[in-house]
C-alpha cells in the first residue's frame, strides 16, 4: 500500500541515535565474540553509525560512552562526525567498571568514592559542553545482594544528593536523564529498579531531570506502554533506550522479542505527544550485537522503529475514541489490531526510494561490499568492546 502523506510527513522528521558501543564486540556474560571489522577507536564507531545514517536517514546522531569513547580533542571528533554527516549526542557516564564501584558509586557510604562518581559525571558534562550534546545519560550497578548488606533507605538519600551536585553543574539547555532496571548486577534490590524511583529521584532536581526508559528493563509481563503513558502524562519521560528481551536482559534487537508490543509502545507515545520534533522525547537504541552483525543489526533495529511508528501512525484515533467512549470493547480493540496488522513495507520501501534511499536497506548494504572492506582494513590493533 502507498502510506498516506500524512503519515510520511510524520516519519521524515524521525530520528533514531544510535549507540556507539553497538558497534564493539559483545556477547554473552561467558564470552564475548570477535568479529572482523570491529572499530578500534571511537572515529571508526561513528564511522559505521555513518554508514547506518547512509542507508537509512534514519540515525543522524551517535552516542558516546565515557570512559570508552574517551579523545583528546572532542571539538575535532565532532568534526570528524560532521564530516560523514553525523553529530555527536548523548554522553552516557560509566560507573559499573571500576573496583572502587563493587559496593556502589553514587550511593557508596564511602564519601571519597562517591566524590569519585560525583566527578566522573561533572567530566562527562564538561564533554558535552565541548560536543554540543543535550543529555548526559545515568545508569547505575549500584545495589546489594544480600538482605542487610545495605541500608537501603540511606542509600536513596546518598543518591539524592549525588544526583543533586551533579544537577547543579547542568547548563541551560543540558538534561540529565536516570534509566532504570530492575535488577542485575545486584540480585537482591537495585537502587534505581523502576520508573517509579527513577521519577521520584528526577522529580526532585527539577525540571532538567528526566526518566530514560529502556524497553528492555522490566520485569516480564510489564506493561510498558502503561509506563510510557503516566511519564508522558507527568511530563517526566527524557527518552527511550528501544531495544527487546526475552527473560533477563536487553540486548536484543528491538521488536525481536515483541514486535506489537513496540508497537503498542510506540502508539502511546505518538497519542501523549512525545513524538514529532518539537518533542522531548529523545529515541534511542541501547543493544549489543552478540552473534549477528553490527552495521546491519543496526540498519535492521532502525527500520523497526520506523516500521512500527508507521503502523501507530496509521491508527484510526477519531475512531478508537468513538469505541471507547461508547464502550465497545472489540471494536476499540479491532482498530489498533487493525493498524497493526497493515504491511507497511512496500509503502516504506516506494517512500525510501522517492527519496535518493535504498528500497531495501538490509539487501543494499549486503550487496555493497562495505563490511569485507572494513574486514580488510581494520586488521591490528585492539578491538573496542568487553574483551575476550
């Protein structure tokens, strides 16, 4: 079907970032699997986010995580993206790699190692004042594995003014945005385990503070899209880390696991206005590619974000309101089965190559003999990633 010109002129303005850690090696927590091609240095990270951008016009911006993508120069790494016609976006801070962060980081009951933390986060901001960036991105390992090793009331105050200090250092039009997972690597409670503590936290900085909500961090059964609804109703939700999960962790492809569960995702965010360019709503993905392909597994993880938006766009919303306010129940409910169900994909694919695009991104980068190239080039040196 051609999608309507509504619907189009809505997706032209979608962004996707992309993570530059996607692009490292990664893989199970027993192994973690070498490729051939894999960067070696954060230039070579943002120049296979490049080529993601290439295919797609999808993912114009790539995220840096420090102390991985760590330069001398980030004014002359921002030139380099600009260059291949991509910027440089959110700065995500690392504090779940370092012995001093084994019984916390923010929340330590050491002063000094939470003076370590506290740190670590103003640096990052000072990187984004030198890329440009709008958001510095907090996830945190902290938590305890057994009942009693901590004080876990004290530890959420600790938090509190962790976050406070670096709050402060913000500038205008910086935000801090507090994900949230509900367990691992601490097994008997997390710190910031849920949307509820993350929004209890950030609503307490102010208006600079907002939730990350990655798709992959819940408990299974959640409803997430309830989650996405009462943030956007509260004003609180910064943005997404879109990835998918099927029991404990999140490093799968988004809608791998649950393609109408992204969809219904993505349909609450359009109804509560957190789609669109004059959105807060940041869209990103947060994934590891274990065992398939980088470039392509994010080419593939972009297009589904794009094909799920377009079926949520094309919900009938004067209709699913009439159903629902005259309570029928399987009407309401045959009009976003209805969208869902649409095949999209010749629309997208008639839509890409109107514009300059590959009407299969995936085929077209298989046929383009990019990954042998880097395959070729890319030899010695020491890959990015987790190591072996």
């Amino acid at each position: 079907m051609t999608l309507p010109a509504a619907v189009l002129s809505q997706l032209e303005t979608q962004t996707i970032e992309l993570p530059s850690w996607a692009f490292g090696n990664s893989g199970t927590r027993f192994k973690v699997f070498a490729t051939p091609g894999t960067p070696r240095t954060p230039e070579e990270k943002i120049a296979d986010a490049a080529t993601v951008n290439e295919f797609t016009a999808l993912a114009p911006t790539v995220a840096l995580h420090i102390p991985w993508d760590t330069v001398d120069d980030y004014a002359a790494l921002g030139r380099f993206a600009q260059d291949l016609g991509v910027g440089l976006g959110t700065i995500n801070s690392n504090t779940f790699q370092d012995n001093d962060y084994k019984f916390g980081s923010l929340t330590h009951t050491d002063a000094g190692i939470r003076r370590k933390a506290i740190d670590h986060h103003l640096a990052c901001i000072d990187i984004m004042d030198q890329t440009g960036s709008r958001d510095l991105k907090i996830w945190l390992a902290d938590g305890t594995n057994y009942p009693g090793q901590g004080d876990i009331r004290g530890r959420q105050d600790r938090l509190a003014d962790s976050l406070q200090q670096i709050y402060a250092r913000l500038g205008d039009d910086q935000r801090l945005v507090l994900e949230y997972k509900f367990f691992e690597p601490a097994f008997y409670h997390t710190d910031v385990p849920d949307w509820g503590t993350s929004y209890a936290q950030v609503a307490a900085l102010g208006d600079k503070a907002m939730v990350c909500l990655d798709t992959g961090h819940h408990a299974p059964g959640t409803n997430i899209e309830f989650i996405v609804a009462q943030l956007l109703r509260l004003g609180k939700l910064g943005s997404f880390d879109f990835n998918s999960r099927f029991y404990a962790d999140d490093d799968l492809i988004v809608g791998a696991a649950d393609p109408f569960q992204l969809f219904r995702i993505l349909y609450e965010v359009i109804r509560g206005g957190g789609y669109g360019p004059d959105s807060p709503v940041a869209f990103m993905l947060d994934q590891c590619h274990n065992v398939e392909d980088k470039i392509p597994g994010q080419i593939r993880s972009v297009l589904n974000v794009q094909e799920m938006t377009a079926r949520a766009l094309l919900v009938d919303a004067v209709a699913l309101k009439a159903a629902q306010d005259a309570g029928d129940v399987l009407g309401a409910n045959g009009i976003l089965m209805d969208a869902f169900y649409t095949d999209v994909r010749p629309g997208l694919a008639e839509w890409r190559e109107s514009r300059g695009l590959p009407a299969d991104p995936m085929a077209a980068y298989a046929a383009s003999g990019h990954l042998q190239r880097i395959a070729a080039e890319r030899v010695g040196g020491t890959q990015a990633g987790w190591g072996a």
